[in-house]
C-alpha cells in the first residue's frame, strides 16, 4: 500500500480509520516523501544502503552515506551555527522546544507509522515515543532557568566574597543512538543539549535513519536553525571516531560493548561522555502483590516493544505463597497476546527488528530448552506473521550454565523463579553485572520503596514496569555497573551538556596579610575566623 507524502497530522499508510486496509498489505512509502528526508543526511560520498521494512521486507529507502569528510563537515556546520545559538536568550530556546511539544503531539501519527514501518513494533509502543519526546520537551523548556540560570554560592568570606557558578555550554555534542526507540531515542537526549546552548552531531542507527530524520525536520519546523542538529548516516564502527575526535562531549546509547569502546576513546581526549547502556532487569512480585495488576504489569514490563527496550524486564522472582496463582495469571495474558503487523491499536506486540535479533531470541530459547527450561508460554518464531515475529515467551526452570540466565536477550523472554525469602529475592535481583531498571510489585509502598534503596539499579518502579520513572522526566534515568554512566533526564540530564565555571569577586580582605599583619599574624587571624564560622554553624 502506497500513500501520499502527509501534512501535518496526516497519515503515511492505511490504518484504522482506513476502510480500505488490508493489515496484510505491504507498507510502501511515497518517493517524494523518502527525499524529503534523506536529503537532510549530510553526506556527499553518492553510495546509499537500502533500507526495508522488518513487517514485510519490502523496502523503504535508500540512504546517503557519509564519509570521514563528511563528518568533519558536520562539525564545521554545527560549530558555526552554535555560536550564533549561546547568544540566543533561554526564552526564545524554551518557546521552540515548547513549539516542538505541539508540533509532536499533532503529527504523532506520521511519526508512528514511520517509526512502526521501521522497526515493526506495535502502534501502542510506538506512541510511546513521541509522548516522550513531548514530555522531554516541555519538561526542559518550562524548568530552564532552574537548570541554567547562574547561581549564587556562598563565599568563603561571608559577604566579602561574592561567588557565583555559571553554565556554559560544552559546544558539540555527539549523540550516537540505537534502533530500539528510534524517534526518541534520537531526539530525547539532544533537547536538553539544544536548550543548554549546544549544537549536536547526530548518526542514528542505520536501521532506523528515517525515523530519526523525521525528527530532524520537526526540530527545524520548530524553529531549531538547521546547521545546529546535522544527521550524519553510516556504521558506527566507521564515523563513531571521527565523530569523537570533533565532539566536546558524546551520548551514546546501545550495548555495553559499544560503550566500552567509546568510553575509552573519550577518555583519551579527556571529554566526557554519557553512557546508556544495557540491562538484565529483575521484577519482584512480593507476597501481598496485587495478583491481577501485578500480571498486567508484568506482560508490559516483558513485552513492551517485543523486548526489545533496554528498560524492559528478563528475570522475575516471584514469592512463594503467591507464585501458583500469579503464574497463571501471567501465562494466561501472555498466551491472549495478539500479534500482528497492522498498524492498529489493538495489536499487542509486533515483530523484532531483524534477523540478527531473531536469531539470539531462537538460540537464547533453544539453549535454555537443551539444558532443561521449560516453556510456559511463546517459545517459537511466527514466520507466518512476518519474516522476524517470535511468541511472547516465558521460561521456567533457567539455570546458570544457560545463556539467558545471565545475558541480555533483547527480546520477548522471561525466566520466571520462585524465591522464600525477601533477602534471597534482592540479592538474586542484585546478581550479574547490570544494573539499569528493576520493578517491585507490593501492595505496602513503603516496603517496595525500602526495598528498591537495596536494588543495585538506576530506575526501580513500585506497582508499575518502567513508565513511571522512565515518564517522570524530572527523575534521573540510566544505570549502575555495566549498565551505564551518567544520567539523562532531569537536571543530570542537562547539566551533563554544560561546563561548570565559578566566578569569585573578592572585596576589601585579600587572601594574603595585609594592614602591617605578618604572616604568622594572617594564620592566626584566619584560624580564629575559621573557629568562629564552625560555632556559627556555616557550611
Ligand atoms: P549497538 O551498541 O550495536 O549500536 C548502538 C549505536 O552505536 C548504533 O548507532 C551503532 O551504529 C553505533 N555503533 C556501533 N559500533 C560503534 C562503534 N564502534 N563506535 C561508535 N558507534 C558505534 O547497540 P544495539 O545492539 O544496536 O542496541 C541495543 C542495545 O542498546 C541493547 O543492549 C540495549 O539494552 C541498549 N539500549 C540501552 C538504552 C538505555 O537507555 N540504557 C536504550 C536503548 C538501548
């Protein structure tokens, strides 16, 4: 099925309100609406690389790719362009994003079925991305100058030294960005760099560029210049150095492996860098959990997105005295699960992205089967959906020795056990080396938040899967351990893109003896001083 290139708020392919639908259709989108936004990929070399749809295989496009030169372009623009931009005022810089937050919410539809053409998820998890993106971007614009504003900080001569810090920003910002959530995560952390007075270099994942170019031209249609957010397009084992050696700071999501590899290359350049990056994230299920709600946040914890969310859960522990009911209850909604390709609402999981992660899901399941799983739910391919559709799937019976005991699937699989005891159950939860989201189901709020204080993770939800902190914008979001460095969100999450710089005026008393003292007399003075600042209880 073919559509015409959309205005604001129309939609790319047939849908619900389509009469003529066919959900088994293929997806084509229009040429001229493809060029619209490849041509924003800064990239002169004249090869492309084909893109098609993970839903049918048809294709989508074909991408320019950027070179070395390219990248070193990308920079010379973005560099130009944010001197102009730190002299803008943070009202003009928060009415743009604010203006981004409407623009979002109007064209949602475009943008879901890009982003469902795309990766092939389903459309109530591809609405997540844009509500993020709305909810990053009014978040940051209405809470600027709490973020930004130079701040007073107390001299160390009370009155006589007046100090104060101020935020400048890094300059360019590299964002290196993953194929999960392909619309925010390749907007969500540059809003708050743009807001900061940064210009960003962005390279999507090639899986996903249009997605992310998309987005691109919404950040232009908002009033963001051009040149401050330049879209490079190649693999990242080829521009992720350039790009390096030209950014004043890099944010990079995607696996634990990648993150070493860059956290190392920004080290040598000493720039700093934000790393967010995978997970093997436990739930618990305590004994006096709501059964019901627990079930139905467990199957959106595990299968949001096919799995496929770095937030998303792995390993469920589950107490004793419930485990036979809830354990039911869970199985019997996974198993009601409807899959499919449609790009409707009432479509619960879509299909993985590729090949490559079909595969891990398939040798994840079969290995954990051959060393004696059993399969509770899901457990095969659903070729007959789509080339990459795998079964929600939950296993029981996961041991050790199997892969996906402690390897990150990235996929629709969970391992469900039984624990006795609390203690057992944290200190299991706290087992492997991640340590990104954990959510703890108890009806007793205080106990679920006593216990999430011992949880070695970023993000811990009580009686909800990963909404509720990864949503509250003004919480602080990313891992412990091999699961990440630094924090996007709330004033981490900006402060991140901002150098930190003091500036002391000193009046009247010198740091050095003055009025005919000695200097043995200039210590006696300032020891004296000094006692009498600590009786007076300052800081
Ligand atoms: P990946 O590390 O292979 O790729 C992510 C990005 O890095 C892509 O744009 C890729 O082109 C680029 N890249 C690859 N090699 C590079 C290199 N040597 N130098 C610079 N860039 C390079 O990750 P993936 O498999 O595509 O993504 C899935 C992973 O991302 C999962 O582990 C998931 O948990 C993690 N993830 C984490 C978060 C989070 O917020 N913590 C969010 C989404 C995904």
């Amino acid at each position: 099925m073919s559509a015409s290139v959309p205005g604001p708020g129309g939609s790319l392919v047939g849908g619900p309100s389509d009469p003529e639908h066919d959900p088994r259709a293929s997806y084509a989108l229009e040429p001229a609406y493809v060029a619209r936004l490849t041509d924003r990929v800064l990239a002169t070399s004249g090869t492309t690389v084909p893109l098609s749809s993970p839903l049918d295989g048809a294709p989508l496009a074909n991408i320019p790719q950027s070179s070395a030169a390219d990248v070193d372009e990308a920079y010379r623009r973005a560099r130009a362009a944010q001197k102009q931009w730190a002299r803008t005022s943070l009202e003009e810089r928060s009415a743009i994003l604010l203006r981004l937050h409407d623009i979002v919410l109007d064209r949602q539809d475009e943008i879901m079925d890009l982003i469902q053409l795309e990766s092939g998820k389903a459309r109530k998890h591809a609405f997540d991305e844009p509500l993020h993106i709305a909810l990053t971007a009014r978040y940051y614009a209405r809470t600027a100058h709490r973020h930004l504003d130079t701040e007073r900080k107390s001299g160390v001569i009370p009155v006589l030294t007046r100090v104060e810090q101020n935020r400048i920003p890094k300059g360019v910002v590299g964002i290196i960005s993953p194929w999960n959530y392909p619309f925010t995560m390749a907007l969500c952390d540059g809003l708050p760099a743009l807001l900061a007075g940064n210009a960003v270099v962005t390279k999507p994942d090639a899986q996903t560029m249009l997605s992310a170019l998309l987005g691109a031209e919404l950040l232009e249609e908002a009033g963001f210049p051009r040149d401050l957010w330049v879209v490079v397009a190649g693999p990242g084992r080829e521009l992720g150095t350039p790009m390096i050696e030209r950014s004043d700071y890099i944010c990079f999501t995607g696996s634990t492996a990648t993150g070493k590899i860059i956290a190392k290359q920004c080290a040598e350049r000493l720039i700093g860098c934000s790393l967010e990056l995978g997970g093997k994230n436990p739930i618990l299920v305590l004994r006096d959990a709501d059964i019901e709600r627990a079930a139905e946040g467990a199957v959106r914890a595990t299968f949001s997105n096919a799995g496929q969310l770095c937030v998303s859960t792995e390993r469920m522990f589950v107490a004793d005295q419930i485990y036979d009911r809830f354990v039911e209850r869970f199985v019997a909604r996974t198993k009601a699960m409807t899959l499919g390709t449609a790009m409707e609402w009432d479509v619960d999981m879509g299909s993985l992205i590729s090949q490559d992660q079909l595969d891990t899901v398939t040798a994840h399941v079969e290995d954990a089967v051959a060393k004696g799983a059993t399969v509770l739910a899901g457990g095969r391919a659903r070729p007959d959906l789509g080339p990459y559709f795998y079964e929600p799937t939950i296993l029981e019976g996961v041991t050790p020795e199997m892969t996906c005991f402690g390897n990150e699937t990235f996929g629709p699989v969970i391992s469900i056990y039984r624990f006795h005891d609390e203690s057992d159950a944290i200190e299991r939860a706290n087992e492997g080396e991640y340590g990104l989201n954990a959510a703890i189901y108890t009806r007793d709020g205080a106990r679920g938040r006593a216990i999430a204080r011992q949880i070695k993770c970023g993000t811990v939800n009580v009686n909800e899967a990963f909404g509720a902190t990864f949503a509250s914008i003004d919480s602080p979001m990313g891992g412990m351990r091999e699961s990440g460095m630094g924090r996007r969100q709330g004033s981490e999450g900006i402060h991140r893109y901002t150098e930190s710089q003091a500036v002391a005026t000193q009046r009247l008393l010198r740091f050095a003896p003055q009025y005919g003292l000695s200097d043995r007399g200039y210590a006696k003075v300032m020891t004296a001083s000094l006692r009498v600042l600590n009786k007076l209880g300052r800081a």
